[in-house]
C-alpha cells in the first residue's frame, strides 16, 4: 500500500485553511450525533516515527467535547500485560457507545515490532493478523466505527526530523531507540509496513495512508477522512450485519432431553472421591502456576441446578492466591454500553491463574435472546464471535472448561418449593426465577442450539447430570484434572 500510495495534491495555503475551518466545525457538529445516536468511535493512529501522530491527536482533539474521548499512548506491552491475551489491553480500552477513543499506535506497531525484532515467525505473524482481522471485524459488527489511519513520510523527512529533534536538549527525549533504529533501517521497516497494511486491510475497517509531509495537510487529511467515515458509519447503523457461516471443527453432542439424569453417587463413595480428587487438584494447580498456564472454568445451567455447590468444591481444591470466581449479573451501565464480550475480557485471568465464570458469555444467545435484549441479527451472530473468542484463548495457551449443569423440570420445582420454604435458603429464590421457569421450553431449545453450535473440538461443553448434585461435583472435578493433565503432559 505504501508503495503504490498515490498522494492526494496539497491545496494551497487559503483554501487548506479554509477546509480545516470547515472539517473542526463538522466534527464539532457530528459529536452530538455519535452522542445522541450510540456510537462508539476506535482511532488508530499509526506511522513512522516523527511523522507526527501525536500533534495531528491533539489538534483533533481540541474539537471534540472532553467528556467523550480518551487518548491512549500504546507503548510496550507491561509484564501485567503480557500475561494476558495479545488482544487484551486493546478491548480493555475500547470506548463506551456515544465516544472516542484515540490510540496513538496500537497492534499494528506491536506486531509489526515483534516481527523487525525477530520475535515472531511466519506462522505466528499469520496467528496475529487472523487475531486482528477477527477483533476488527467483531468491533464492526457490533456497531463500533473503527478508523486507521497510517502517518508515512519519506526516509529523508523522517531522518531530517528526527535530527532536528536531536539537535535541540529540551526535544531530543522524544526521539526514542525505536525511531533511531526505524530510521537506520527504513527500507527494512518498509517491507514489514507493507505487507502488514496490505494483510490487514478490508473494506469494513479499510486503511487510510496520511501524507505526513506537512502538519495540517496531515490534519486535514484526518479530519475529513474522519468525518465521513462517522457519517456513513450514522447511515449504516440500523443495518443488519451478514451472518458468517462457522469455520471452527464442532464435537457432535447430544440434545438435552436425551441425556439421561439417573447418575446417583452414594454419600461414603462421594467423600471418599471428593477428598482424592481435590488434593490432586490442588497438586495439578501448583504444576499449573509455574507452567504459566491459565485456566478458564465457565458454567451455565438451569436455575437451582447446583451451579454455587460445584464451584465451592472446584475452589476448595485451589490456592486462594491463584483463582477467582466470577459471578455474572446483569451488564452494568458502562458495561451495557461497550461490546458484550467487553467484561469477559476484562475479567479473564493471568497466566498461572484461574478464572471461574458463574454465568458467562453465553448469556448472548439465551438469556438476551429470550428476553428480548439484543437483536436476532445480534444473537445469532454470537455463536461464531464467541467460537472466536475461545480460540482466542486457547491459543494463547489456555485451557478452557464449559460445564452446562443440566436438571429436569420436576427436580427444579422440587428445589424452590425447598428454597422458597426454608428461612435460610430463601435469599436463593427470587421472582426472576419463577418468570424464567415459565419459559422453560423457549430456554430449552435455546440451549440445545447453542451446545450443537459452540461444543467446538478445542473448546467443547460438558453436561454435568445434577441431579445427584454430589455426582455432578465429582464429574466436574474429574474433568478438570483430565484436562490438566493433557495440558500439563501427566495424563
């Protein structure tokens, strides 16, 4: 793209003036409109070195209310951060519906980075770029503006910049090894820049090449470009997003009604497992703290299946340092107000760590589906985003765990007429139980859907009869040791 990149002709110093008038007082006007319609607005500002990122942000920024943008400067990744997934610190950050949020570099700079530094190979370079197409695709879908714009000046302006900055003791802290090193090694860096803005660029989150040559010509540049990426982008929000056929390898599992719930364990036989199974729990999340591995426990299940009782026999096996159970209610605002796998994200684990999710993720494609509070372009799209997502973490190297905790119906009225009828069970019952009990059937088949089409090979679900609850506990524990042990070679 750089190579090829035909420069738009600089207008002359009135008319450039003039139109840097008009686009301030068109982003000025468009602000409310991102405000009053929801729409969440990405910028990513790439470059060179010295091509000016920084100054053309806060020159925009001047023309946008304070209350609704932040500028983030992406420098090296912390140690905190790179215990997370590649993508994290990036949807970490990504802006509340009606907002701006300015990076000033971002993925592109670490990958492309890491790649000039030798410490990523092809297959993990096409591993990356799979991550970012997939991330900038979601962000799209889910009716988040994405703007990249790339700041590219020749070898000679960037070297006479980067003298002029040198050559001056109150500027030449900002010339940092990484631009003396580009600037050494500029063809090089080019083939990389390429070929990364060629991967990389598709018609929902398209590049923009900035000729940089000039500061306000850069800024009008942005500015405009900006503006009318924000008004299509109001134009195309009511739209539906094509639904994309799923592309991840599936297990083949069975509907809920054919599984059977006759599993009993007597009291003796579960004490005595209970105690086996837990101390070798506790040896496996050891060996797992100092292999770095994470692990990602999540369960979903039927009201008063026994869901609390699982997991306090699941954490009663681990360190307390090293785990930490994540209850999963309705989105708060600010939550409801960024992509929906925002606050998964947010609350996953660091390596050697372990996350249980008590609710999850899966909340898209039944609670939100039946109840009416996403869209069915919305609900049915999230069976491929979440695929994408737990791939995401599985190749980042964590192990993760799907537990449904399955009852009948007879067993789930049996347990609230017990909760609703004893003092100290009571705060476990509520009305929101009883109104989701009425729609037991529309639940089923939503659970059956979601099972056939997210048990993928690398992720698959596992239905824990509940029934016996103690049965249940047991099976868990057994699941998770098999697959601390595959991971951790001890199988």
């Amino acid at each position: 793209m750089l190579k090829n990149h035909v420069e738009q002709e600089k207008p002359r110093e009135e008319e450039l003036l003039r139109r840097l008038e008009d686009a301030r007082n068109h982003l000025f006007a468009l602000q409310m409109q991102i405000k009053d319609r929801g729409l969440p607005v990405l910028v990513l500002m790439e470059g060179w070195g010295a091509a000016g990122k920084g100054s053309t942000i806060g020159k925009i920024i001047r023309n946008i209310d304070p209350r609704f943008f932040k500028v983030a400067t992406m420098s090296a990744p912390t140690e905190e951060e790179l215990r997370k997934p590649f993508l994290y610190r990036y949807f970490a950050r990504l802006p509340e519906a009606g907002k701006f949020t300015f990076l000033d570099s971002g993925w592109m700079e670490e990958i492309t980075g890491d790649v000039l530094r030798d410490k990523l190979d092809q297959k993990g370079y096409a591993s990356r770029i799979e991550s970012v197409k997939r991330f900038e695709r979601q962000l799209t879908d889910n009716g988040y503006l994405v703007m990249k714009f790339f700041f590219h000046i020749e070898e000679k302006e960037q070297k006479k910049r980067l003298d002029g900055l040198l050559s001056n003791e109150d500027t030449s802290w900002r010339v940092s090894d990484s631009d003396r090193w580009q600037s050494k090694h500029y063809d090089k860096c080019m083939k990389v820049f390429d070929r990364y803005l060629n991967d990389t660029n598709v018609s929902t989150a398209p590049w923009y090449i900035v000729d940089a040559h000039s500061r306000k010509w850069a800024q009008l540049q942005v500015l405009e470009m900006l503006c009318q990426g924000i008004e299509v982008a109001l134009q195309n929000k009511s739209l539906a997003v094509p639904l994309l056929q799923n592309t991840f390898p599936l297990e083949k599992m069975p509907r809920l009604e054919e599984i059977p719930l006759d599993k009993t364990m007597e009291e003796e036989e579960y004490q005595e497992e209970l105690e086996k199974l837990q101390k070798r729990l506790g040896e496996l999340h050891n060996r797992l703290y100092r292999k770095r591995v994470p692990l990602i426990i999540a369960y979903e299940g039927w009201d008063a299946a026994g869901k609390g009782g699982n997991i306090k026999r699941i954490t009663g096996a681990l360190d307390p340092r090293g785990f930490e159970v994540h209850p999963i209610a309705s989105p708060e605002p600010h939550e409801k107000a960024r992509h929906y796998l925002w606050r998964f994200w947010t609350r996953l684990p660091k390596t050697g760590h372990v996350a249980i999710f008590d609710r999850t993720w899966y909340g898209r494609v039944m609670v939100e589906r039946i109840e009416g509070f996403c869209s069915t372009n919305d609900w049915q799209r999230a069976y491929n985003e979440i695929n994408e997502f737990e791939k995401e973490l599985v190749d980042w190297g964590a192990v993760v765990i799907k537990f449904w905790v399955h009852i009948d119906k007879d067993t789930q009225l049996e347990r609230f007429n017990e909760r609703q009828n004893t003092p100290e069970k009571r705060w476990k019952i509520t009305d929101e139980d009883w109104r989701n009990r009425e729609k037991w059937d529309a639940y089923e088949a939503a659970v059956n859907e979601m099972i056939q089409k997210t048990s993928t090979v690398y992720a698959p679900w596992h239905i824990l009869e509940s029934t016996d609850k103690k049965y249940a506990r047991i099976k868990a524990l057994k699941i998770v040791i098999r697959e601390l042990e595959k991971v951790l070679g001890e199988s």
